[in-house]
C-alpha cells in the first residue's frame, strides 16, 4: 500500500500528511492477522522453507523479472529513479560506494520495495531492507504487532506501558477504567502517530479516541502514557546505530515574545524549506495544545519554557528531531541492546519513551517500548534536524556484505 493514497483521495487530520485509504489499511491489517493465524502451526516449516527458497529465488528471481519486462508488465531499473522514498535512496547511494549492485524491480514504471542485490558473486532478494543471509526470521512474525510486541518484551524484561488491546468499547473502557491516567489510544498495527490520540484523562475522550483508533485497525492498544520524548531507535547486528529524538512541534520562550511570533520566528528556518522538514502549523491542534498548557497564542513564555504545538512527533506536523547516540548513557545502550537481542533479528526500529537518554533509565519512570518497526527509516538518521548525521545504510551493508566494507588506508 502506497503512504500517499489518500482516503478517497482526501486529506485526513487523524493521519497526517501522510494520508492513507482507510479501508485499504484496516482491511490489510485483518488479513495478516489471518494469515499469521493460519500459518502460525506451519512456522518450524515455514522457517525451513524460507531457508531453502530464498537463496533460489535470487538466482530465478531475474529471469521472473525478465519475463514480466518482456511482457511489458514491468522493468527492472539499474538505476535509481528519483520517485523513490528517501530510505531507498540512502540505501542504492551507500550500495554504490561499495561496488554492490542493487537493481528494483518496477511494475508499470513505479517503484516497488523489491531489490535485487549482488556482490563479489553473492545475490540476495529482499523487500524493503537487506538482512544477512540465513538471518533469524521468528521476529518478523510479531515485530509490527504491538500486543505481541508487548508480550515478548515483558517476558524478556524489556519495560513496556501498562495495557491492552480491545475489539469493543466495552473492553476497552474495562482497560481504561483499570489504568492510571493519561492513558493513549492508537491502532494495533501500523499507525506511524495516524489515529494515535495521547493525553487523554476522561471516558468522553477515551471513547472518541478509541472509535478514532478502530477505523484503521479492529484492534486497539489501550495504555498508561509514558512521559518524555519518543526516540527512535535502531538496532543493526545487535548493537545501536542510531538513538533519533523525535521532537513534537515546539518552542522554547525567551520572556520577551508571544507564541505566535516564536513559532512564526521558527518557521523562517531554512531546514523547514527543504522538502523534508514542515513549517510548524498554526492551527486549531495548535491551539489545544497550547490551552492544555494553560497558553494562548498572545502568551509570552517564560525564558527556556518548552511549549509543544501538537500532540504527534511526525515532521509533517512540523516536528523536529536530534540525533542523540553519542549523548546515550552506557546503561541504556545495555538496555537498547538488550532488546535486540530479545527480538533476535539483525535489523529493527525500535519507538521508546523516556524523558532523556543521557541518564540511566532505571533513574526515570514511567519509561518503555512502545513499538517496533521491521522496515526501520534508516533515512531520518541520514539527515537529522539536529546533531550528527550518521550513515546507517551503510551500518547495514557492513552485515549483509562484510567484504564490502570500503579499506582504511593507514
């Protein structure tokens, strides 16, 4: 499914810029979880044969390919094509650096997440992401699931957000009622912030939050919020990449102007005019927001007061981020890498709240796991709003093609 269809092709508030088909969302949800239902007895098979396939399919993979070009159904591109998501981009460019060859398959001239990549004789198929060969494949079948997710962490001592997931109303205001207050409401799979609504402290709002939830997902994920920024992390080969802090909307007073002029100040940054970042919307959101601060736009905050526009951390509602991994203390680098391991897969996104990283979080409460990711945006550590830029595509090629790694000439 395509992240810029629209729900009959208008713009939804609850998604974001990022719209998607409603319909085509919660219906793709229901049949993987059917699919993973069905096959789940097959896994120890399903396993094996993955094993055997794979590498066969990327020795018959271009013939396949060959064969749809020749009907005209399809091509496969060489080169990268400027209509990729950034995250192909970064990935193709730090193929080329090392020698590696990437080809796409396209259907109808249109990009698809499947590659072909090939070294020192070596071929792999994969979609989306390259993980090494033989990789472990039992994640995958729980990763984007955040009640399995949640499951899983628990029993390895990852923590997690007190919850649960509900089908109806009515067992979803027994979670809420059981909860400590703020609690969130988002979809089960999926979401990426879409029809996620947090802050939410009476019934009224919990059930409009939950009905918002349900129409991309029959399921949804009821729990106590967690406190501080959300950071992204990703995990590469069992150890940490990338710590992204992922920043909402956001001012900082200087005792001397209005919020209104702040934001309008911050929106002149050359960075929100470049195509990645957005210009920080002044919008009715925003002014929900600021009135949960007790602020109005005319309000002049105080110097260093930290004054959030919006809810969500995504940059098409103006969010920012900063690249934090040489701030990380040791003892959450423990963590984070203790979580990969738990999940037991070379390559992983990992959503985790905390208010700051630079400390230990058995220091901080209300702290976890919120969700993970499979196809982590390796891009977003590419090109930060703030701090290092770090080349995570490159972090990856150096597992899946060890031999690739570019020599250091002393």
């Amino acid at each position: 499914m395509s992240e810029s269809h629209s729900h009959g092709g208008k713009f939804c508030p609850d998604c974001g810029p990022a719209t998607v088909n409603h319909a085509i969302a919660k219906t793709t949800v229901v049949v993987s979880f059917l699919i993973g239902a069905i096959t789940k007895p097959l896994g120890p098979i399903e396993n094996a044969a993955v094993g055997f396939l794979f590498p066969r399919l990327a020795l018959l993979a271009p013939y396949f390919f060959k064969t749809l070009a020749w009907l005209r159904l399809a091509k496969i591109a060489d080169r990268l094509e400027e209509d990729n998501i950034e995250r192909t981009k970064c990935l193709w460019r730090a193929a080329e650096r090392r020698g590696i060859r990437l080809r796409q398959f396209r259907i109808l001239n249109r990009p698809t997440i499947i590659f072909l990549a090939e070294f020192g004789g070596e071929k792999i198929i994969f979609e989306g992401l390259p993980r090494p060969k033989g990789s472990p494949r039992a994640a995958l079948q729980w990763m984007d699931n955040k009640a399995a997710m949640k499951k899983q962490f628990q029993a390895g001592g990852i923590p997690v957000a007190r919850g649960g997931v509900a089908a109806t109303e009515r067992g979803a205001l027994k979670i809420f009622r059981a909860l400590n207050h703020p609690v969130i409401a988002k979809p089960n799979m999926g979401s990426r912030s879409r029809h996620t609504t947090t802050h939410i402290t009476t019934e009224r709002e919990f059930l409009k939050a939950f009905r918002k939830a349900r129409v991309l997902s029959p399921w949804v994920v009821v729990e106590e919020e967690l406190t501080g920024f959300v950071y992204r992390l990703t995990l590469i080969g069992g150890r940490l990449k990338g710590a992204l802090r992922r920043e909402p909307p956001f001012v900082v007073g200087d005792g001397l102007n209005t919020v209104r002029a702040l934001v309008k100040k911050e929106n002149q940054n050359p960075k929100r005019h470049g195509g990645v970042f957005h210009e920080i919307a002044m919008d009715e959101e925003a002014a929900a927001e600021l009135l949960r601060q007790g602020l109005f736009w005319q309000s002049v905050p105080v110097k260093d007061r930290f004054v959030t526009l919006n809810q969500k951390v995504g940059r098409g509602q103006g969010g920012s981020n900063t690249e934090m991994l040489p701030q990380v203390h040791p003892e959450n680098i423990k963590l984070f890498e203790k979580l990969a391991r738990v999940l037991g897969d070379p390559l992983v996104g990992v959503d985790f709240i905390m208010r700051d990283i630079e400390k230990p979080w058995t220091e901080q409460e209300l702290v976890g796991a919120i969700e993970c990711n499979s196809l982590p945006f390796l891009d977003l550590h590419h090109m930060p709003f703030s701090g290092p830029a770090l080349d995570l595509s490159s972090a990856l090629w150096d597992i899946v093609f060890p031999a690739s790694r570019p020599t250091v000439s002393k």
